[in-house]
C-alpha cells in the first residue's frame, strides 16, 4: 500500500515530466496517483477522456479546484453547473457562432500591425510580454466592441486580472496556509480590484454594441456583479491561454525553418485586392491553421484540467469513490510516444482530428471561447509573417515552460525587421493602414 503522498515530491518537481512519464508508463487508462490524502486518477488514454467529459454531471463534475475559484472570480460560466451552466453557456455559444469574433477581424487586424510597427521600432522585446496584452486587447474587443476600452480602462483590467490569477494560483498551489493577516490582504486587495474592474464593465456596458458579448449577458437578466464576474472569467480564461500560445507561436515563426515565408505565400494568397485578410477566407489557410495547431500541441496552454467523482463508478476497470479527483493532461496525450511520431518534433503534416489532440478540452464544456482563440492565433500567424522575419535573441531551443494555472512560456527575447522578397509588402499595407 503506497503512502498518500508518495507521489507528490515527484509531481511538485516537474509536474510536466511527471504526468508523461507516469501516463505513458501505466497499462491501465487510468492511473492512480498519491498527491494527498484524496485519491486522484490520472487519465493516461485519450480513449477515457470522452466517457470522464461527458458523464452525467450527477456522476462526475467539476470539483474542489474550480470551486477554489470561485472565491475568487465569483460564480461564472467556468464553475457552474446543471441549468444556470446550460443557459450561459448557449448564450456565449450563440454569440460566438453568430460570429461575434468575425466580425471584429478588421479590427484585430489593425491592433496585430499596429503592434508590429511598434515592435519594428525597437531593438528586442520579450514574445510573452507582448502576446499577453495582445490577446487581452483582442479578447476585450470580441467582449466590448471597438473602441468601447479606453487605455485607462485596459490597465484597471489587467490588474484586476493580474491580481486574481496571482491569487488562484495561491489557491490551488500553495502547500501551506497563508497567514490571516496576509490573506486579509490579500483579499482586500482583489476586492479593490475587481470593484475597480466592475466600475469600468458597468461603464463601458452602456457603448457596448448589440453585437458584444457583454451586450448578449444582459439579455440572460444578470445583476451587475454576475455580469462583472462572467466578463472576469472570459477574459482570465481567454487572455493569458492565447497570450501563452502566441508567444510560442512567434518562436516557431522565427526558429522553424520556411514556416514564416510558406504563411507569408499563404497571406498573400488568401488576401484580396486591398491587401486585407477576409474572415471568409480564414478556414483555407491551411499551413497557419496547422502551425497554430501544432503550436497548441507542442504547447497546451490548458496543459491539465480537472474533474471529481460525484459519486461512487466504475470507469473502465477503475472502481472511483465519490470525491475522488480526476485529472485530465493534454500535456501527456500531446507529448506521449505512444499517440505521437517525434512528438518534440515541430511538424505540420499530423493529423489533428486524433483524440490525443485535445487542447480546449471536449463535451458540454469544451472551452466556448475555442473558435476566437484560433481566430487571434490565425492572424498572428499570417499578419506577423507577412510583415516580417522573426529572429530570437536568447538561447534556442527556449527554456522549458512554467506549469501554473496555465503553462507560462519563459522569457523570450525576440526581434522583428521588415520581410523583404517575394512575399514582401502585404503586411506593411496594414502596418501603416493600422491605428
Ligand atoms: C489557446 C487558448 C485557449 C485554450 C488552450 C483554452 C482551453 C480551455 C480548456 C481546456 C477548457 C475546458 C476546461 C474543462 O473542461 O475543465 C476551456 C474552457 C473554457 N474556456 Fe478556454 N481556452 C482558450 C481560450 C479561451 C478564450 C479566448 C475564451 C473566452 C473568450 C475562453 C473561455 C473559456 C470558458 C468560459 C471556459 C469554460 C467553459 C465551460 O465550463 O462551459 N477560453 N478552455
């Protein structure tokens, strides 16, 4: 019989290293790891996830981590469940399908060259640094419009958010209790923040357009606070995730040999007369869609998620207890031997239709806001290809990433210059066209 924390010392060295190497090993599809006195399963065959993600929620649910949430980011679609889960999620859903996301590529193209203009003007940047506020911009605008955020308003976001993602990870990672008076603090903090936050929502609510998502909230009736809340957990889950994936996208923009100059081609083509990128157009760019795929595999910005057993089940031939916390790693499905050919490999040519492919999870509550990430990470693609060669600065390969609540990229050192030769010139359309 192993001791209940048997695991944990290997699992808080290198959490990463830990999933794959326990994952590919097991012979069951599930493994059973000893992290705490709750018994927690691992799940090692992408076979599992679908029966884990799609059980009846009276079986299986999210559990104790997202829970942990809410003391911080409030009630959200991110932690409900049952029918008030069901409502807000159709509503987001309807909203992003009747391309709420879409509509803005104009101008989320403008923010992408604006970006690059500047970045041409100096000497070196950090990927992350830059991709962070960008994905924030761009989630913002799918969120409140154009032109609705002022800089100001920006900045109250970001630490608010900043402030509340430092706090979760406090939450879900911290192995000893924090002292009151820093908690006290810490939680005064926040509310300072978020209520700071929940000024600027309620003010840029009202220039909101019909089309927003924070627009669509309030036809669900929610008071002031819930729609802050929901806007809250939109923008942390969508801001550091595609922030993530960007930085590591720009990486293999500059270190993968032709990979810049092939989507620069396939800017060129998908482009029309004006030299802009129609959305229309989007779905047949096949090498950026690729390369923002195989970004997403190499680096799952969700590299773990979670689940409990709400009550007592079989799962294959596991025997679950009720509580029992299910752990679910794309990290292990993207990077395991046993699903992929040279999986530290950079490749275009993989089939991305494989359930070991699992970025933004799967079932009623795969990640609703799937179709902009890809949207943004697309056109960082094609924009910041068209536009320029990419060179890295520091060391290549990168160092490893940081698994957090998200798989943070390390520090990046990047530079720009203006592409020349045959592909040349679209992107400096835009760039100076940009605001
Ligand atoms: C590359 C970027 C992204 C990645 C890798 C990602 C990944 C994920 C994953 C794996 C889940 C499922 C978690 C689970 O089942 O427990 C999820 C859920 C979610 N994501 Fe994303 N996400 C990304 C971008 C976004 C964006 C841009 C938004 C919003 C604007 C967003 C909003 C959400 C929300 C609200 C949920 C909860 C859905 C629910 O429980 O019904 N995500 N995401």
């Amino acid at each position: 019989m192993k001791h209940w924390f048997s695991d944990l010392r290997a699992f808080q060295r290198d959490p990463l290293d830990f999933m794959v190497t326990r994952g590919t090993a097991s012979a069951s599809s599930l493994e059973r790891v000893h992290l705490g006195p709750t018994p927690v399963w691992l799940v090692t065959d992408p076979a599992m996830v679908k029966p884990v993600l799609k059980a009846p929620e009276h079986e299986i649910d999210k559990g104790r981590l997202v829970y942990k949430l809410r003391k911080v980011l409030g009630v959200s679609s991110l932690s409900l469940s049952g029918e008030a889960h069901r409502q807000r999620r159709a509503l987001l859903h309807t909203t992003f399908a009747k391309g709420a996301a879409n509509q803005y590529v104009p101008e989320m193209t403008a923010v992408i060259c604006r970006l690059i203009g500047k970045l041409m003007r100096e000497p070196s940047f950090d990927a992350h640094a830059i991709t962070a506020r960008l994905s924030l911009r761009l989630v913002s605008l799918t969120m409140f419009g154009k032109d609705v955020l002022s800089e100001e308003d920006e900045e109250i976001i970001v630490q608010a958010v900043d402030q509340v993602e430092d706090d979760l990870a406090d939450e879900m990672f911290s192995v000893m209790p924090l002292m009151p008076w820093t908690r006290r603090r810490r939680d005064q903090k926040r509310a300072e923040a978020c209520a700071a936050m929940g000024e600027v929502v309620k003010r840029v609510r009202q220039r909101a357009p019909s089309t927003s998502v924070v627009h669509a909230l309030e036809s669900l009736g929610l008071t002031d606070d819930e729609v802050r809340d929901e806007v809250l957990t939109m923008i942390l889950a969508g801001y550091h995730t595609t922030g993530n994936a960007a930085a590591w996208l720009l990486y293999f923009l500059a270190t993968v040999p032709g990979l810049s100059g092939a989507i620069a081609a396939e800017a060129e083509d998908l482009a029309d007369a004006s030299g802009i990128i129609p959305a229309s157009r989007l779905a047949a760019g096949r090498t950026s869609l690729a390369a923002v795929k195989e970004t997403l595999r190499l680096y799952p910005s969700a590299h773990w998620f979670a689940r409990d057993a709400k009550a007592d089940i079989q799962l294959g031939d596991s025997k679950l207890r009720r509580g029992d916390a299910i752990l679910i790693p794309p990290w292990h499905f993207h990077r395991s031997t046993r699903f992929w050919n040279e999986p530290e490999q950079f490749r275009l040519d993989r089939d991305f239709g494989t359930p070991a492919f699992l970025p933004f999870g799967a079932g009623p509550r795969v990640c609703v806001g799937m179709g902009l990430a890809m949207l943004e990470l697309q056109l960082i693609a094609l924009e910041f290809s068209a536009a320029t060669e990419l060179r890295v600065l520091s060391s290549v390969p990168a160092a490893d990433p940081k698994p957090s609540i998200t798989l943070l990229p390390p520090p990046i050192e990047m530079s720009v210059a203006a592409r020349l030769g045959r592909h040349a010139g679209l992107g400096h359309a835009h760039v100076e066209n940009g605001r």
